[in-house]
C-alpha cells in the first residue's frame, strides 16, 4: 500500500499543471520529478502566449506608443525634429508594432529559453562534469520561467488598470525591479542594470539553482549550483551594459 502510494504521489507530481504549481510551493521535488522525467511543452506555450498578451496589450492600450515618445525625447538623436517630425516618427513606428508585439515574443520566447538552456547546459557540464542531457536542460530552464509568467500576468493587469502616461512608461508596470523607482531623467546604463535587480528575476535565478542542482544528480549542491548560476547571469548584464554602451556611442550627441 505505501508504494502505491508513493507511486500515486510519483505520478501527481509528474504532471504538467502540477509542476507548475509545484515550481512555487515545492520546488526541490518538482525539479527532481523534471529531472526523472523532463517535459516542458506547457510552461513554454504559457509563456509564449502571456509574452504576446503582454504586446498586444501594450500596443491596444497605448502603452507602446507613449514609451516609444518617451525614448524619442531622450534620444539626442532626434533633438533637432520637430513636433510634427516626431508625431510622423511614431505615426510610422506604430504601423508595423501591432504586428511585431505579439510576433516578437512568439519569435524570441522559445529561442531565449533554448539559449538559456544551452549556456547553463554547458556551464555545468564543465563546471561539475555533470551527465546532464539536453532534455533535462530545456526542461529546468522552461519551469524555471514560471516567474516570467506569473511577472507578465501582473503587467497585463497593471496595463489595463492603469491608463498610460508619460510618467508610467513601460519600466515602470510592476514595480519589481528597481528601475520602476528611478527618475524619468536617469541614465540609460544606470536604467539597464537597475531593470536587471528584479525580484522575478532573482526568483528565477533560485529556481534554475534547485533545478540544475536536482539534474546533475547530486553532483552540485544548491550553493554550488547557485554561484554558477549567478556567475552567468553576472556576465549577461555586464554583456547588455557592454552592448548598450557602444550602441550609445554611435548616437551623435546634441
């Protein structure tokens, strides 16, 4: 009777909507379940379709528009249009964003997650050693999402409770990272790193710790896997700021 019930418990666990439950409430189980027996289509059209909400919504709503002004302003780029310049800037940008919004998170979403998968797939494997297989990595990395759901269904929210203004720019939706509290005027390098300092993405960087410690049986520990983790993500940001720097230094000054 116990290993029926085991059994039973076993099988709950490796379902779909369980992992995604249990991703929040019992991580440490969940991704050992992942581990056993990998899967990730569910997680991965979850995101898929919040991310392409979250786009239309900004476009219908007039989100995308208010922050493509705000950045027009900010460009020294464009100091010299006028008004009505700029109003035809936009005008133009807006014909081609109702597509690209829900276009580019379908696009990008699953390529982010099989990048993703692919460095930490490597960063362990020459970290630890670890035996881990490609279908374990995609898996941990999709579930290890859950928090970008969850992040991009509170924007929804926030989107279409609150109208758009100029003082609440896309950055600002769910006020869990720090650029939501960062004047209008601060710098874009300062913008880009606080934007990083999110507290779904800290959530994210956790679970992918307890998941990728889970698919290396054993052979990283939490910490361990953790450093790796965080190690990875330290040289992505330091990556975007580099990226954003010299983008910055092409842009002809005022």
């Amino acid at each position: 009777m116990a290993s029926e019930a085991q059994a039973v418990q076993t099988s709950a666990r490796d379902g779909a909507c369980s992992r995604l439950v249990g991703a929040i409430v019992s991580p440490r189980a969940t991704f050992e379940s992942i581990a056993r027996k990998p899967g990730w289509l569910l997680p991965v059209l979850l995101l898929i379709v919040v991310n392409a909400a979250v786009g239309y919504s900004t476009f219908r709503t007039g989100y995308l528009r208010v922050s493509a002004e705000k950045q027009m302003e900010a460009n020294p780029a464009f100091a010299g249009l006028t008004p009505e310049q700029r109003k035809q800037d936009v005008a133009l940008g807006m014909r081609f964003a109702h597509v690209s919004a829900i276009a580019m998170p379908i696009i990008v979403t699953p390529i982010a997650l099989l990048i993703i998968a692919v460095v930490f797939l490597g960063a362990f494997r020459v970290s630890f050693g670890a035996g881990i297989k490609f279908a374990q990595s995609f898996a941990v990395t999709a579930y290890a999402a859950v928090p970008s759901i969850l992040k991009g269904l509170l924007n929804l929210a926030v989107i279409w409770a609150r109208p758009p203004s100029s003082a609440n720019v896309m950055r600002n939706l769910s006020f869990s990272s720090l650029a939501g509290y960062l004047p209008a005027h601060a710098s874009p390098t300062l913008t880009i790193l606080a934007g990083h300092i999110d507290l779904f993405t800290f959530w994210m960087l956790g679970l992918l710790a307890v998941g990728y410690a889970a698919a290396s049986a054993k052979k990283a520990r939490f910490g361990s896997a953790l450093a790796v983790v965080l190690v990875v993500w330290a040289v992505f940001v330091l990556a975007h700021l580099g990226l954003a720097a010299i983008g910055s230094s092409f842009v002809p000054s005022a």
